[in-house]
C-alpha cells in the first residue's frame, strides 16, 4: 500500500441542483459527494429552477449555499433571454457568465447571433470598467472568463466574438476532434481560449450509449471513438478535466425497473461524476496515459488560474494509489444513487480529505458540517 498525498481537486463543472430539482441533488448532497471524490472546490452551473440569472437569485443562492455546503463552492450566473443583462449587477460575485449556446437541460438557451453579440459586448465592457484595458489573450479578469457550451458550428462562433471583445472564452465539455483540433488552432493564434473535457467524454465512446441506452445520454453526446482519441492526441490543449456533475433519477433517465419508460419518452440528459473522477485519472496514471502532473494541472492548478480561485491553505487529499476497487451504484453519495461507471475497475482509493485543518472525509463517512464550505467571490457581501 502506497499513500500519497495531493492537493484537494478543483472541479469547475458541476450541477448542484439547487433550487428547484432538489430529489436530484443538493448542495449539501452534492458536496459531500464531492468531498468523497477528493475534490474540494466545486463551481456551480446556473441552470437551476428558477436560473441564476439575477442578483437576488444569486444571493439566494449564497445564503443556501453558506448554509448547506461541506465544500467550497463558486456560482455561475447565467443569461437567459428573458433577463439577458439582468446578471449584470452580480457578475464580480460569481465565477464567470455561463452561456448554453446548444440544446441541453433546463430552460437556458441563447442561440442567436445578435443576443450572443451582445452578451459578449456587455461582458467587455464591464470588464474594461472594472479592469481598464487588457492585452489580447491576458487571463482573467475580475470578472472571469465567459463559459459556454457551444458545440461544432457555434464553436468557431464563440471563439470569433471573443475575439472581437477581447473576452476570455472557455468551451466547456469539448468532445469531437473537429472541436479540439479548432481550439488547438486558436490558441496557436494567440487567442484567449481554455477549454475542459470531461471523463465521460475521455473514458466512454458512443459505443456505451448503444450498448447501455440514456444511462449514457448527455450533452454533448458520447461520441465516436475517433473523437475519443483525437481527446487524449491533444491533452496538451485541454486546460481542465471537470466532470459536468449532473444527475437525474434514473427513473427521469427512463432506465428504472419500475415505472418502465417507453422506448419513445423523451429523457433528461447528464449523467453524475463529481465522486468518479478522481478513480478514474489515476487509473489512467497507472496504465501510463497521463502523468499524475498532466491529472494536478487540469484538476487544480488550470482551474484556479481560469477562474482566479483562492488557495485553500492547509488542505489536502489522501489516497492509496495501489488500492484496486470496482465502482458502483452503491458506493455513490450523490442523491440519485447511480453512475454511468458501474462495474469500472479502479486503482486508487480516497483515504482522507482536510479542509483547512480539519479531516472533512475520512475514507467512509463526511464529517464536515453543513454550512462549513466557503462561498467564494463574495467579499463585503454579507
Ligand atoms: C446538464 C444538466 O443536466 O444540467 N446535462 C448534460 O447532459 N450535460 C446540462 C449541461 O451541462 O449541458
Ligand atoms: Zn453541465
């Protein structure tokens, strides 16, 4: 047995669920699922019900959070075309303004060119309020970066306005080799571009979705197993691994024994992962595809610079590296009591997690209190 010690994980995608789809997840829920996958820093998507997409809607959201969190926890604000510019106010408190460019969960959606323009236009010039000017390509502002879930066409759209702007864009969930070898040219050219990928789309092909139906189903899809390669052929250009956290029952997914779905129903995409990422990158130490640097510069180091996070003094994670274990729907926290890595082998074994001194997961059970995370971005609001 060999215990080594890390830095606890930063994941900069995940799905917290609340308000509103809380027989999902919670904060409280969700965190502790991301203590027990040794990650101590969580960023909140804003597709909850109602959307972070408002001031009072995000200190809403803080007050929960400062009351159920076990882990740090950043926001996203979100625009929606009903209160597109309404986040504005808010946007020093949150981690970045996320934009779901394409289809996916929940009521978020800008897909026109000219509402895009302008979110990007009014995205900068608050960051030339609040910051002055900024070379092309300098890393966050204080306003962070603009996130977006834009898929294939909108890809060179996104890049192109941020461009324009001068606004730092980071793609999230990027899985197709058209996807990644554009952002590859992009930043050849200097542009201000960071983009994530997440295990699903790493370690999974569509070849699971055949085999396994919407247990699978997220957005992006799973995709081809080209796709899959061109991923791990350009790690270099994958700034962060983030899991896109986001459970649903799995009577919601249509896979429950009872009731039985038809084959026709329409199903919520997303799948969980806070609790399986850690496993899974060590796994792929062990077999030689990354070096454990490659797994603390997307999981740590990249995600605190992109979204100018603060060090958690006194925190680290434990795990047994040579400790094998299989991953199941049992073992998981998250409330909806399943992953799509079921059966996977895995080698390395979370042991510990100290959060500010204090042992917060002890290889069994969470220990922190309710409320003992922090809300980041939120100095001088009280
Ligand atoms: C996410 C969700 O369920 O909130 N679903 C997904 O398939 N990834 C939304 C998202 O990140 O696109
Ligand atoms: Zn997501």
């Amino acid at each position: 047995m060999a215990t080594i010690r890390l830095p606890g994980l930063i994941d900069a995608h995940v799905h917290l669920r609340e308000p509103g789809y809380t027989h999902k997840e919670d904060i409280h829920s969700g965190t502790c699922a991301a203590l027990a996958g040794g990650v101590t820093t969580v960023l909140d998507m804003p597709n909850t019900e109602p959307p972070t997409s408002t001031p009072r809607r995000l200190r809403e959201k803080v007050d929960l959070a400062r009351a159920k969190s076990v882990c740090d926890v950043g926001l996203f604000v979100g625009a929606t075309v009903a209160d597109l510019d309404a986040y504005l106010p808010a946007a020093t408190r949150a981690c970045g303004l996320k934009i779901y460019v394409n289809e996916t969960f929940g009521s978020l959606r800008i897909e026109e060119l000219g509402l895009l323009h302008r979110l990007f236009r009014t995205w900068a010039a608050r960051a030339m309020e609040l910051d002055g000017w900024r070379p092309a390509a300098s890393p966050a502002t204080s306003l962070g970066p603009i996130a977006v879930h834009a898929e294939d066409l909108m890809v060179p759209v996104c890049l192109s306005l941020s461009q324009l702007y001068n606004v730092p864009l980071h793609i999230v969930h990027v899985s197709r080799r058209s996807e990644i070898e554009l952002i590859r040219a992009a930043k050849g050219r200097g542009l201000a571009v960071t983009c994530e990928a997440t295990p699903h789309h790493l370690f999974l092909s569509e070849e699971a979705y055949k085999g396994g139906g919407n247990r699978f189903d997220m957005r992006p899809k799973l995709a081809a197993p080209d796709d899959v390669a061109a991923l791990w052929e350009n790690l270099d250009v994958i700034d962060i691994f983030a899991t896109d956290h986001a459970p649903h029952t799995l009577s919601e997914k249509g896979m429950a024994e009872e009731p039985a779905a038809s084959s026709e129903q329409a199903t919520m995409p997303g799948v969980p992962g806070v609790e399986t990422m850690l496993p899974l990158l060590l796994t792929a130490v062990d077999a030689g595809r990354l070096e454990l640097d490659d797994l603390l510069l997307r999981c740590v180091e990249n995600p605190r610079r992109i979204y100018a996070l603060p060090k958690q003094p006194q925190t680290w994670i434990e795990v047994d590296v040579d400790a094998v274990h299989t991953l199941s729907d049992e073992m998981t926290r998250a409330r909806c009591g399943w992953t799509p890595f079921a059966g996977a082998q895995v080698k390395g074994r979370l042991e510990k997690v100290v959060l500010r001194g204090e042992t917060v997961f002890d290889g069994e059970q969470v220990l922190a209190a309710p409320g003992s995370g922090r809300v980041l971005f939120q100095d001088g609001v009280q």
